[in-house]
C-alpha cells in the first residue's frame, strides 16, 4: 500500500489515466460517476497505484494468506480479445458474477479461483477497475 495522498492529486492522477486509455467520456456519467469516485478514493488511500504503463497495482486490504499468499492484484493496461475469451470460457452469457470474475482473472493473470477468493471489500475495488476497461 501507497501513502495517502489528497483527494486532489488522485483525483488529477485518475483523470490523466483516464485520458491516456482515450476511455470514452460516457464512462465517468451516470452510474459510471459512482464508480470513479470509488476508484479516486482507493488512489487517495494508497490501495490503488497508477503506473507508467497505465498499468494499475491494487493492494489488498485483506490479502490472501492462507493457501495462497497473494497481497497484490496488477492489472495490465490493456488486454486482447482473444484473452477474454479464453478466460471467459465455459461462463455462460447470464452469469454476471462469473463474467465479472473472468474479467478481473484476465486482466490480472491470476486464476478465477484466486479472484473468488478474495474478500468482498477487495472485489469490489477490482470489479471497479475492470469497469473501466
């Protein structure tokens, strides 16, 4: 986990990720505002590190010790189709939960099970980062 910093500096370090991606502006409207506001706080708690590559380093707030040991989610910048598609193998069309978890095993390299694992506060964080890719 990063030092905190102030909201204005995540903030400014959000948006100049967001705008990196070329991410659509109707992704930070409606529903989706909810969403970046919760991704700015986890910056501004240290729990979420924007890299150069515009990758992003999730530390979890209650990591994964016990079979595994797993206190860090990296979350590659970007992903192929071909690699969703993989990871979302099996998943049926209607289970929202498995599509979700798929997403965050794709983007993240770890095995869905790990990601199942997870506690509901840490999914929840992840499950926002993915929203935005």
């Amino acid at each position: 986990m990063s030092d905190k910093i102030t909201k204005e500096v995540a903030q400014s370090e959000f948006d100049q990720w967001f705008e990196a991606r070329k991410l659509p502006k109707t992704r930070r409207e409606g529903d989706a505002e909810a969403m970046a506001n919760e991704f700015v706080c986890a910056i501004e708690e240290g729990y979420i590190e924007i890299n150069e590559d515009l990758s992003i380093d999730l530390a979890l707030r209650e990591p994964l010790t016990e079979k595994i040991n797993l206190s860090m989610l990296h979350f590659a910048s970007r992903i192929t189709a071909g690699v969703l598609q993989r990871c979302m193998s099996g998943i049926k069309s209607d289970d929202s939960q498995g599509r979700q978890i798929a997403t965050i095993a794709a983007l993240t390299g770890e095995v869905a099970g790990n990601i199942r694992a997870l506690g509901t506060i840490d999914y929840s964080i992840a499950a926002v980062i993915t929203g935005f890719h």
